[in-house]
C-alpha cells in the first residue's frame, strides 16, 4: 500500500510537469521516497514495536504485520517539498533526470500536505473513523475560517 501511494503521488507529480519519465523507473530510483519521506501509516493503540525495512526510502514503515479485525491503523499519504530532500535528489544522477528542476523549484518553500484517515479493521469491511471531517481545500478553508472566528469572538 506503501509503494502504491508513492506511485499515485509520483503519476500526479508527473502530470503536473514536476517530474518527467516512467513512474515505474522513478519507482526504481526511490523517487518516492523524496516526496512522501514517512511511512504510509501506523497502528493505533499498539505497541509499535513493529521491525523497520532497511530498503531505502522505506525505514519508516512501522505496518508490517498482517492486518487483523478490530485493529486501527491511520492512513496518512503526504506530499512534501522539503529543501534538504530536493537537494539531495538533485545531486543524485539516479534521481536528478527524472526532476524538471524549473518546475520543482516553484514548490521549495510550500512546505506539504498530509490528510489522515483512521481506520478499524472489521471482519466486515473497514470502518472510516474520519470520513466525515473536512477533505477539499474549501471545505479545510471553510472549517479554519469558523475555528478561527470562533476563538476570536
């Protein structure tokens, strides 16, 4: 689930004109890594002893165990920017030849996004314990907007 998030993250990253090639080849390169540098998710209310991949790009994947009924695990894909990442990549032949750099360099300084989800896992089905908070940037916008009136009044 790990690697389809960054496969999904590097497509729109791609279409968006920030990279250039095959997904599958950026994949290769750990051009995941870059954007999303955090695990998928994580359980909730365990002991998060879970044992680390030592694959670059992927030491902080902390779900290793199969899923079970009545666990809670988050779902949290991300996008970031960050400066000393992007550097890095730059400086990488592997890496660098997939980063339209002109483009990149219009995102350094926005730092990221990350919207959680969490989850139990029934027999069932899952359960989506955040399916009704806010999702689109106007909705995120609209509920900001009344927080902030809410502690100023």
């Amino acid at each position: 689930m790990h690697l389809l998030a960054e496969r999904i993250i590097l497509t729109h990253l791609r279409d968006a004109g920030l990279l250039k090639g095959d997904v599958e080849e950026m994949m290769k390169a750990r051009m995941g890594s870059i954007f999303m540098p955090h695990g998928l998710g994580h359980f909730m209310g365990l002991d998060d002893a879970e044992p680390r991949s030592d694959l670059l790009g992927l030491k902080s994947l902390r779900t290793t165990r199969t899923l079970q009924e009545r666990m809670v695990i988050t779902i949290e894909p991300g996008c970031y920017f960050i400066n000393t990442l992007l550097d890095a990549a730059l400086n990488n032949p592997e890496q660098k030849k997939f980063i339209v750099e002109e483009k990149l360099n219009e995102y350094r300084g926005f730092g990221g996004v990350r919207i959680e989800d969490d989850v139990v896992i029934w027999a069932s089905g899952n359960e989506c314990l955040s399916k009704d908070l806010p999702r689109t940037v106007e909705e995120i916008e609209q509920f900001m907007t009344k927080k902030y009136l809410n502690e100023v009044n």
